[in-house]
C-alpha cells in the first residue's frame, strides 16, 4: 500500500508547495483563482505545506531555488527547504498540475520507503 505510516510521515516530514507570484501580474491571479481553487488541486495540495511570497511585497525569495524572475513561478522543496523538482512557470492549468503534483508525490513516497 502507498498508505505512509505516521512514523515515516514525521520523520520526513511534508514537501513545501512553494508560490512566487506577483498582485500585478494577470497570470499569477488567474492561476490563483483558477488552478489553485480547482476541488483536486485542493486535495493534492493537502500533502504539502502550502506557502506564498508576493515578491511585490519586497520580501526576499525565502530559499535556495531556481527563480528565473517569471511569475508565477511553483518550487516543491523538502523539509530542508532545498528544491526537489524542476520549477514550473505560468498559469498551468489545473489537469496539468495535478499530473505534476501526483508524479512528484509517488516518487517522494517512494523515496521516503526507501530510507
């Protein structure tokens, strides 16, 4: 079963869903409003730690990835807040995050079987 013991959950803990965006940019706010209130993308997204940088508000990019400066801009990390997967730019569409998020998950559980 893919079912994670609460051990293993604890030790490795959950990925963060890391999202640059921007209130001034049309794509950030329609992919907000749009892919990230899709019902599947909600519960996927109950796997991860959720945070969000408004890089308008002037806060500096809080770790470690690889930020071309396109936003919106989506970085999964581990729980040591170094980027696990390759960045995805733009206003994905829900169907296309899902796969993503869904692949990402079945490897990083298969992963933490394998520790």
């Amino acid at each position: 079963s893919s079912a994670l013991s609460a051990q293993e959950v604890v030790r490795l803990g959950k990925p963060t869903f890391l999202l640059l965006w921007s209130d001034t940019c049309p794509h950030c706010l329609s992919f907000i409003n749009g892919s990230l209130k899709d019902p599947l993308i909600k519960e996927i997204l109950r796997s991860f730690n959720i945070e969000a940088v408004n890089i308008n508000e002037g806060s500096l990019i809080p770790y470690d990835i690889d930020f071309t400066g396109i936003v919106p801009s989506i970085h999964i990390l581990n729980e040591k807040k170094s980027q696990m997967a390759n960045t995805i730019t733009g206003d994905i569409p829900a169907e296309n995050l899902a796969q993503f998020l869904t692949k990402f998950l079945e490897l990083y559980h298969a992963y933490q079987r394998s520790l």
